[in-house]
C-alpha cells in the first residue's frame, strides 16, 4: 500500500504539478483532495506546457487512474473546458473521475466571490475569484450542491430549492445584484451532468480499493501550508485544508493508511496575494527572483511576490503535516547569485522568535534573521546530488537542517529529466 501525499510547504505555487508528473510514472492513481480552480498547475510534457486546475497532474500517463477527491470544488463548466483541451491536445482523459460527493461551483459563488472582495476594499484577501471561499461556505453551512445532483433532475431541483431563495436574498438585498433563476441554472447544471454522467462516481470506494490491492497511489494537494484554513496566515488564506490532515477528510482514505508526506518547497519563497510575507524582496532582489524563475500566476497572472527561503515556515510545514520528505523546486533559480540566505527566524521587540506567530500583526512587523551561504553557478544539468556544485549541496543540507526533514528530491528545470532523486525510499519509489 504505498500511499503518498505531496503537500506544498509554503504560500503555493512550489511546483507540486511538476513533482507530482514525475512521480507519476509510476503510480497507479493520483488523487486531489482539496481546492479547486484557484489552482493552477504547471506540468511540461512532450516540450509543450499544460495548465492543470483541476485535473490531477497524473493524466499525461495512460492508465493512471486520476481522480477528484469529495474536498474539491468543482466548477464543471471550467472543469468540461479543460478535459475539451486536454482531448484536443491528445491526451487521453478517459481515467478522469469525480467524487460524487465533491460539492460544485456555482454562478452565484463566482459573483459573491467578486462582490466581496469589492466590499473589502483595501482590505481584500486577493482571492483568485474562482468562487472557492463562498463553495466551501455553503458546504459548511449545508446548502451546498454535490456532483451527485448533477445526474438527476429532482434532486438539483431541491438542492436549488434550498440554497436559491436564501443566495437570492442575500445578493438582491446586500449587493443589489439581479440574482439567479432556478429554471436557467437546472438546465444548464444538468447539461454538465450528462456531459460528466459516466465519470461521477462513488471515488471513497476506488481509492480504499486500490489502497487494499496494494496500488500506488499520490495525494496532490494545491496551495500549500502556509494557505490552509487553520494553519495558514488567517485570514490571508484560501477556505480548504491543503496540508497532509486534508488528504483523510478529501479522499476518504483514513489517516493510518497514508506511509508518507512530501513537502514541495522552493528554493526560494513566492506569494501571490495579501498577507505577511516577512522574508519578502520587494526590490530588485525580489525583481530577478520573478524574472528569472517566471514567477507569475497560472490562475490569474498576477506577478507574484518573491524572496528568499524562510526556514521558519519550512518547520512549520514539517511540523503540521508530518512532512518525511522534502522536494525542492526550481534550485536553478538561484544559479549565479553570489550569496544566498534563508530567513532563520524573525526578529521582533529586541528578541528573536525561531517559531511562526499566529498574530499576523507581529508577523507583518517582524524583521527577518538571516543565515547566509555563497552561492554556485550553475545547478542545471545536474542529474545527481554529487553533481551539483559543493555550494549547492551545503544549500541544500542547511534546509534539511532548518527545516527538521530530509531533502527527498531536488529539480533543476521545468523537465522531467532535470530531476535528481536524493532518497527514493522516501519517494516510495
Ligand atoms: P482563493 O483560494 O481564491 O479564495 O484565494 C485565497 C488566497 O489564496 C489568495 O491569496 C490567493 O492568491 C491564494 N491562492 C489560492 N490558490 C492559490 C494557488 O494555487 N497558488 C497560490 N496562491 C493561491
């Protein structure tokens, strides 16, 4: 039963498509667990590149079973999109299944998105306006609609009973907006359910199933740790639980069954949106991380913010998801400068804190403590850890130190091959 989470350990966007695409070759079935659109994962395949938001990263493998977890929202229409350019790119999607328990997207989640955001003002969240937020509140608040009342015109019919005359209220009265109608959006609804009937099914069975045959299988989480509900910079995070806890309460799969955690970080550190970010770069420092590591959003392509790693965070994540080993991402993105730091704790009213606040006041005003290492020249082209230039090793170990957690995997590119494995054991390979 190998089973093994891959979880982002910092703000997102550490590359956990490309990590999840290699190491798919040799699962059996990958499963997302959590978020929905707001994700954008990149995977480079065949020299072209793919954005993946909600297909698993697994789909360039024939065969490989991938699945939607019950913890994704879905938007369907976005959702039929992307499998419509998938096929029209040749690749096959026939393993693409949905949990028909995952609660979908509606148009109204997208508007309420949108208008509360306008409301916040200055105080927005700098959400990805995927209606993910107001999804995951109707789940809670249980008017939410699933999959499974996509495939049956009664069914949608009293879910949109349910929730419309409150939803309707709310955006007529409180943001004088017209409001949606039960006829237009069950019809429409219904379409995407024949267009998806065949592919929503029950995946709590399929993937205890595979678990008990002894199938690999990967859990590919989106966002990363540090924008989790609970463990997260509150309320500067997304509304699900992207670390390693999420994958049991996403998937089905109960937690004694999942043998290990990857933790995807960069070699650096980025964010897209609002909230603290203390080992930030606002100058030109930050200007050549983005150039040169192309760090702009998948989603929404807003530029994000760059800096160096903040080994703080780094055990946080080790910490919260239990994380057995780490991957880092685009190292070679720190070929050529001549010094590199990590951010080993934040300096706050004369002391030093080595532990993440919760108070994101202090957070905001803290100043960062840095270790620093020289830099290499060049990472890219190395296949083996030996191969990498004596800095980049030491680099390398200084994380794994900081961090509480054994380096795992390590990339160097966008390709599949600029990939060098450190522990398979812990890749479960
Ligand atoms: P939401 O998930 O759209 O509600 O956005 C909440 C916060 O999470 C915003 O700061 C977004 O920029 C951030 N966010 C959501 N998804 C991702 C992602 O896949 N990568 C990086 N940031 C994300």
């Amino acid at each position: 039963m190998p089973t093994l989470a891959i979880v982002g350990a910092q703000w997102g966007d550490e590359g956990k498509g490309k990590v999840t695409d290699y190491l798919a070759a040799r699962a059996d079935m990958v499963v997302r667990y959590q978020g929905g659109a707001n994700a954008g994962h990149t995977v480079v395949f065949r020299g072209e590149t793919f954005r993946l938001h909600h297909v698993p990263s697994g789909i360039f493998y024939p065969g490989t079973i991938c699945l939607i977890g019950n913890g994704v929202v879905v938007d369907p229409e976005h959702l039929l999109q992307e499998i419509d350019e998938l096929e029209a790119r040749g690749i096959d999607t026939r393993s693409l299944f949905i949990s028909d328990r995952a609660q979908v997207i509606m148009p109204y989640h997208k508007e309420q998105d949108r208008l509360e955001e306008e409301v916040r003002g200055d105080r927005r969240l700098g959400t990805t306006g995927r209606g993910i937020g107001p999804c995951y509140a109707d789940k809670v608040a249980r008017y939410g609609i699933r999959m499974i009342d996509l495939l049956d015109r009664a069914s949608l019919a009293e879910a949109l009973d349910r929730v419309l005359p409150i939803k309707n209220r709310l955006l007529r009265q409180v943001f004088h907006h017209p409001g949606f109608e039960k006829e237009v959006l069950l019809n429409q609804f219904l379409a995407y359910g024949e267009r998806l009937r065949g592919r929503i099914v029950d995946t709590v069975t399929l993937v205890n199933e595979a678990a008990e045959a002894g199938k690999r299988i990967l859990f590919e989480g989106a966002q990363g740790t540090l924008l989790d509900i609970d463990y997260g910079t509150y309320p500067f995070v997304t509304s699900s639980s992207p670390t390693a806890g999420g994958v049991s309460v996403g998937s089905g799969l109960g937690p004694t069954r999942l043998q290990g955690v990857l933790g995807v970080a960069k070699a650096y550190a980025t964010r897209v949106g609002e909230g603290p970010f203390p080992s930030e770069e606002k100058g030109e420092l930050g200007a050549r991380l983005r150039q040169r590591g192309q760090e702009f959003g998948t989603t929404t392509g807003r530029p994000r913010r760059c800096g160096w790693f903040d080994a703080v965070v780094g055990r946080f994540a080790v910490r919260v998801n239990g994380i057995t080993g780490l991957a880092i991402t685009k190292l070679d993105v720190l070929d050529g400068f001549e010094k590199v730091r990590i951010c080993v704790g934040y300096r706050y009213g004369g002391q030093v804190r080595r532990t993440l606040p919760t108070d994101l006041r202090l957070l905001a005003q803290s100043q960062p403590v840095y270790e620093e290492l020289p830099g290499w020249e060049q990472t890219r082209g190395a296949r083996t850890f030996s191969e990498l230039p004596a800095a980049a090793q030491r680099y390398l170990e200084a994380l794994a130190d900081l961090c509480g957690a054994p380096i795992a995997l390590v990339s160097v590119g966008y390709d599949r091959d600029e990939t060098i494995v450190v522990r398979p054991d812990l890749l479960l390979l």
